[in-house]
C-alpha cells in the first residue's frame, strides 16, 4: 500500500515549499503494519521505514520481521509530533526544524492512499545538498 505525508515549509524568499516523503508497505494485516526485510542485520533505516508508514498511515503498530533470521521487533512511536521534527529535521540537514503539513488533506492524523497516482503539483519536492 502507498502512502505519503506532506510537509510545508517557507523557503529563503519566503515562499511555501513542499517536501513529499513516500513508501510502500509490504503488508497491513489487522490494524498492523508488517515490513519484511531478508538482510544478515537490520539497520536503523529499516526501523525509521517502518515508524514513517506508521505516521503515514495513522497505525499504531509496526512490525518489521527479518525473514533471513526470522527475528520479528514491534515498533510503536511514543511522540509522533516529535518524531516527524525529527526527521524533516534529518532529511533537510537541520534547514526545517518542525513538521507542518502541507494542507488540512495530508495531515498527519489522516491516511494518504496513491494506488494509482501520485502528488504531482508544483514543488512536490525538494532537494537539499
């Protein structure tokens, strides 16, 4: 399943600026998020993947199961508004300090299904070096 958050932000000349953050999860099955991985360790990445579908998605479980070991860890998010902080604040090397969503439509606490399409306006994304 696709999902997405949004987060706006001014940029330098005061414009509004969108950064589209998107996954795909392996499998939802009974209110719980399950991502599978076949790797010899897990890494910090993996986890993040997971707890970001989690706030996408608005699920308060995550599992991500390590097939190749076949080692299962459950993962919840104890301050989601901090966590989304925290990673706009990692993915834009400290440029962005706080999550705001984009619009009343991807907030936080509302799920964002693209089976079919994506979000393609204008500044739908945002690089930074």
């Amino acid at each position: 399943l696709d999902c997405e958050l949004y987060c706006s932000y001014q940029d330098d000349e005061g414009e509004e600026q969108v950064i589209s953050i998107v996954g795909m999860t392996d499998e939802i099955y009974d209110g719980i998020i399950y991502e599978l991985k076949f790797a010899s360790e897990l890494s910090h990445e993996h986890f993040l993947q997971v707890a970001s579908y989690m706030v996408a998605l608005n699920i308060p479980v995550g599992r991500l199961w390590n097939v190749r070991t076949n080692k299962m860890y459950e993962v919840r998010i104890k301050d989601r508004e901090k966590f989304l902080d925290d990673v706009v604040t990692t993915i834009t090397k400290g440029y962005i300090q706080k999550f705001v969503p984009a619009d009343k439509k991807n907030d936080v606490t509302t799920a964002t299904f693209a089976n079919s399409h994506r979000y393609e306006g204008e500044n739908n994304e945002e690089r930074f070096s």
